[in-house]
C-alpha cells in the first residue's frame, strides 16, 4: 500500500455566518487542491437542491 505524505489543512477557520451562507478558511493545502476541494463542495451543495 502506497502512503502519500501531503500536507493536511491544519486550520479550519469559519470567516463569517449568517442564515444562508457561510465563509470558511481551510489551510495549508498543497498546490491545487483548492480548486479540487471547491469543485468538491460545489456538487455536493448543488446535489442537495
């Protein structure tokens, strides 16, 4: 089994809340895992619809 060594979020910060919507800080993340965690994000909140 192949371990990956690749730096986890260590801080989950939420920004701002309200009713409707949520602002959160995730970091560190390596290089482009940004973009994977937004798209994440983006179908599952859409799913629920």
């Amino acid at each position: 089994m192949a371990v990956f060594n690749f730096q986890k979020p260590d801080k989950v910060i939420m920004i701002d809340s309200s009713e409707f919507e949520g602002k959160f800080e995730f970091r560190p993340l390596e290089p482009g895992y940004g973009l994977t965690v937004g798209n994440a994000l983006r179908r599952v909140l859409l799913s629920s619809l």
